[in-house]
C-alpha cells in the first residue's frame, strides 16, 4: 500500500496515447513482426513458413507462425498499458513452469511474445455444461496462485498492478473523481448519477475489502478474464494463458470471471447449486490455509471486488483506441465500475 505522502498508481487514469489497432494492420508492422519471429524460430532451428493475423482487437494482435517440421507459433503484442503480459510470462514460467503455456521467445521491450501451439483450448474439448471440467479449470488456477505466493515482489517487478483489497474504497473514489472530470463527449465520462451511487456505496465497498482481507491471504496473481478459452488440457496437465488483463489482488476475487459466466451461460441464480460445486472446488484448494467455511462466507464479498480488476482492465485499454473503436468499447471501463454495487454472481 502506499504511504501516506505518496501518491497511488490508480490517482490519475491510465495516460492515453493513440490506438495500435492502426499500426498492426499496417503493413510496416507486418514486417517488422515477420522479422522478428524470423529471428525468434532461428532460435529455435525452424524456418518460417508463412504469417497470418488471426485476431486483430483494439488491445491486442495475434499471428500465427506456422514453421518448418509442421510446428505452428503464436505471436502476440498487446496495447502499451497490458504490454506486461510478455514479462509476467516469462517470470510465471519460471515460478511455475508445468500451470503456464512456456514462452519460447519474448521481446520485453516491445512486449512481444511467442508461444508454441497447444491444441485445441479446453472449451472446446468439454461440453459447455460439464460442471467437472469448470471445477477443473477454477481449482487448478488455485493451484496456480499457491505456486506464486511468497513471490509477489516477482510478479510486481514483471508488470502486474496491485489492488490491494483495503484500498478498493479508495480505488473507486479516485477512479469515480477522475471519470467524472473528462470532458463531454469523453465515452469513458462517468454520469453525476452513477458517481453519487458509488461515493454512498464506499463505506460498504470499505467493509468488503476488510472482510476479505481479514481472511489473511496474501495478494496474488489474479487472472481478470479465467474461462474455460484461456486454458489448455495438455498431457501434463492444465496451462494457463492470455494473462494481459492481469493484476494482483486478493485471490478469491479470481472467481469472479468464471462465475459470472456460468451465471449467464446457466441463465443462473446467485443460489445456484451448480455455481458453489465450482467455487467449493477452488476453495478446497486454499483450506489448508483458511477454513473452507470462513473462505465460503467472505467469498460474495471478494466477488463484488472483482469488477474492480474487470473495470481496471478496461480503463488500461480504453486509453488507447481509435475514435472509432472508442465509440463501440470507450464505456466499458466506466459500466465495469458502476456495477461494483450489483449482486455478486454467488451469494
């Protein structure tokens, strides 16, 4: 946490800067990214063959390298305020090699990274109702996070954010005085009506990072988009991805994202049977730590401090888009924060 005379990260809002997006379909980019991978394969012994985008989004790039011997790469690079993904990487596969997909060159400078295919991803393996294949998924992120602790200087040295839970009060007045103050037309300004609701919520947002961190858990690496498309099934086991939303938190509001997609692809209530299998699942894995039943009843709390790392997440990519990718994703920052006072996906 900061000190009293020092100013938080979160005190001003992300800077901005103009949109990747134009750059990567360019073709200057092109050729400097087939260069690169050129050089990067070399290393490895194989040729490049071909390289083609597959996914082109406001905050991210990714190709696929398809190389001599039939091996196929990706590459990625992602917008400057997420670019931390290549370092946190290679710092998760060197804390916790047999959880992560393995990097096999990264360019940390211009946050590049290459990773080696693994198949197909675990959704679209399983059936999307198969309870036992998300308790899998939501357990091994557990798993996952008790590798890293007593590492967290490591993953703050990679790139990775800290929100803290006791700070969360303070996270959403700074970020609701800082959206409100951008000027009319601004997609990511924050209506007078939402920032009152959320400057009454505080003293509530207050108890709920002081119930979860009560809990005694350390921070740790919290996912941000965990699902079921971000995870590989490989003969040794689960590898996690796609971890440029990531931040430090506290680790039950990792729950968060898968939850509430289960929520809405059950078409669910917050009782659900089938949503606390798949947290108790995950809690298991920190009992020997905190008693499960003390975990299960502060975890609505750390459920509601999760739209804080959703909202975060956009705010950092929202700061860099084009005005016409702004007028489509530009409130999704802004919407995240407003909802920190709905019903958790869990109760």
């Amino acid at each position: 946490m900061p000190s009293a005379t020092e100013q938080p990260w979160y005190a001003a809002l992300p800077e901005p800067g103009p949109g990747p997006s134009v750059r990567w379909t360019s073709r200057a980019f092109e050729a400097e990214l087939r260069d690169w991978v050129t050089g990067a394969l070399d290393g490895l012994g194989a040729e490049l063959l071909s390289l083609e985008a597959v996914h082109q989004r406001p905050w991210s790039t990714v190709w696929r390298a398809t190389a001599s011997g039939g091996l196929t790469y990706w590459a990625k690079q992602n917008c400057v305020h997420q670019s931390f993904e290549a370092a946190l990487l290679v710092a998760l596969g060197s804390l916790s090699p047999d959880r992560v997909v393995p990097v096999v060159s990264a360019d940390l400078a211009r946050g590049l990274h290459l990773l080696p295919d693994q198949g197909a991803v675990f959704a679209l393996t399983v059936a999307e109702d198969d309870l036992d294949a998300w308790c899998r998924v939501a357990a091994e992120a557990m798993h996952l996070q008790r590798d890293l602790v007593g590492h967290e200087r490591d993953l703050v040295g990679a790139g990775a954010t800290t929100l803290h839970p006791a700070e969360s009060a303070a996270y959403v007045e700074a970020r609701v005085a800082a959206l409100t103050s951008l000027p009319a037309g601004d997609p990511r300004q924050m209506s007078d009506d939402v920032a009152q609701r959320l400057r009454v919520l505080l003293p509530e947002i207050r108890g709920w990072g002081e119930e979860v961190d009560a809990l005694g858990l350390p921070d740790n690496l919290v996912h941000n988009d965990l699902h079921a498309n971000n995870v590989f099934a490989t003969p040794g086991g689960m590898r996690f991805f796609d971890f440029g939303d990531a931040l430090l938190a506290h680790p039950l509001s990792a729950f968060f994202v898968p939850l509430n997609v289960l929520l809405h692809r059950f078409q669910a209530g917050p009782d659900d049977a089938r949503l606390r299998r798949v947290a108790d699942a995950a809690l298991e894995v920190w009992g020997d730590v905190v008693p499960v039943a003390e975990l299960r009843s502060a975890l609505p709390s750390a459920l509601r401090l999760g739209r804080l790392g959703r909202a975060e997440s956009w705010l950092r990519v929202t700061a860099t888009l084009t005005p016409t990718e702004a007028r489509e994703f530009g409130d999704a920052g802004t919407w995240w924060l407003a909802a920190v006072g709905d019903q958790p996906p869990l109760s």
